[in-house]
C-alpha cells in the first residue's frame, strides 16, 4: 500500500504536565518537579501515533523506529504544553515526522521521528516467536 497521502498531515493536541512525568535520575533535582526528557518523547511519539491511526486500517498500526530529540528549555509539573507533529516524509512504509513542544510562545522540545506501518498480525507472530523462544530455555539449577 502507498503512504505518500500522509505527507503534510499534522496533529496538535494540549497537555498539562504532572508529577509522574518528572525527572527522577538524580534525587538531588526532583524536587525541582522538571520534566523528564522521555516523558515529554512518549507524549510527542502519542501524538504521531494518533495522527497515522485514523488513516491506517484496522490490521495495521505503526511504532517508533527511530527518534532524534533536542530538548531546549525546562518545563515544570502543572505546566500547560501544545504539542504538534506533522508528516514530512514517507519511503515505503516508514514515516518520518517532525514534532514541537511549546509551552506558552517558548519551544520545549523539538523532535524528529520515524514510525514503520506493519500489520498487526506480523507483531503477534513476533511476539509469540519470542515467547516460544523463552519458554524452550534449559533450565538452570
């Protein structure tokens, strides 16, 4: 199937932040209550993905293949975010898109990243393999 239709197609959507997005590596900053650079990717990468499953069909779904971020300025728990993505490219069936973070006027995050469309009936073939695979172990004392 042809993606080419999906270039220029864009999503927004508005957040507010909480504490179970804070950065929590270094006890000696959380109380800072910033957010963590990975929560604000899985809210961007969430937003990719809603934008590419309206136009996919039901057998199909899309993952993240490959993410480059730049994280520019710090945002706090309670703060308010827009967060948009738009498609700018496609080759085959993977799906190079481009994602913001703003808070306010001031840019977050800017992002850049692919996600590969497969069907869903490939990714439970894979996870059974690696299920069967785990189960035929050697056990050892």
């Amino acid at each position: 199937m042809r993606w080419d239709f999906l270039v220029g197609k864009t999503r927004s959507e508005d957040f507010t932040l909480d504490e179970t997005m804070v950065w929590n590596e270094d006890g000696d900053v959380i109380n800072y209550h910033l957010i963590s650079t990975s929560s604000l990717l899985s809210l961007v990468h969430k937003v990719g993905y809603d934008l590419l499953d309206k136009f996919l069909p039901l057998s199909m779904t899309s993952i993240v293949l490959e993410t480059c971020a730049r994280h520019v300025k710090p945002v706090k728990a309670g703060d308010k975010v827009a967060i948009g993505v738009r498609v700018v490219g496609v080759d085959e069936n993977r799906v190079r898109l481009r994602g913001i973070v703003m808070s306010g006027d001031e840019k977050i995050l800017e992002v850049e990243f692919t996600r590969i469309i497969v069907s869903k009936n490939y990714l439970r073939r894979v996870s059974i393999e690696k299920a069967e695979k785990v189960l035929r172990l050697p056990r050892i004392l």
